[in-house]
C-alpha cells in the first residue's frame, strides 16, 4: 500500500494456490512456502502468474482499495554457483 514493498502473506498465498486449481501451469504448479515465497514449475509463466495473482488480491479487498501490484522474481537455484 502508498507504494511500500513487502512478502506477500503465506496465508494469502495458500488462499490463491487452494482456489485457482485450473489445469493451468500458473496456478496449478505452485507451492506456497513462506511470506513472499512460492516454489513454482518450468511451465509457469511468471507474468501471468503475477497479473492473476494481483487481480485476485485486489478482488479480495487485500489493497484495501487501492491497486496491489505482484512482482514475482526467480530465485537462484541452491545447486547454481
């Protein structure tokens, strides 16, 4: 909200994941794991992930009014230097 960044909560996160069971690679190749932390498939598109995710928290009131913008990023691999 007022332009702050932070984690998405994880029990939003379990929220979006448990409802949008699809047969889509967006949502369906997603794990939940922390605040701000989702594990996620080669196939997830993570634009699109990040627009539904966006929309969905706004639906839900989470913006509290105001746009909620998702930026989703790749984490390094453990196993890449």
């Amino acid at each position: 909200m007022d332009g702050q960044h932070r984690p998405c909560p994880l029990e939003w996160l379990d929220q979006f994941a448990m409802r949008n069971f699809t047969g889509s690679a967006e949502f369906d190749d997603t794990l939940p794991l922390s605040d701000g932390l989702l594990e996620a498939g080669f196939r997830v598109d993570l634009a699109r992930l990040s627009a539904a995710l966006s929309e969905w928290l706004i639906r839900r009131g989470k913006g509290e009014g105001r746009p909620v913008r998702v930026e989703i990023t790749e984490a390094s691999r453990k196993d890449e230097p």
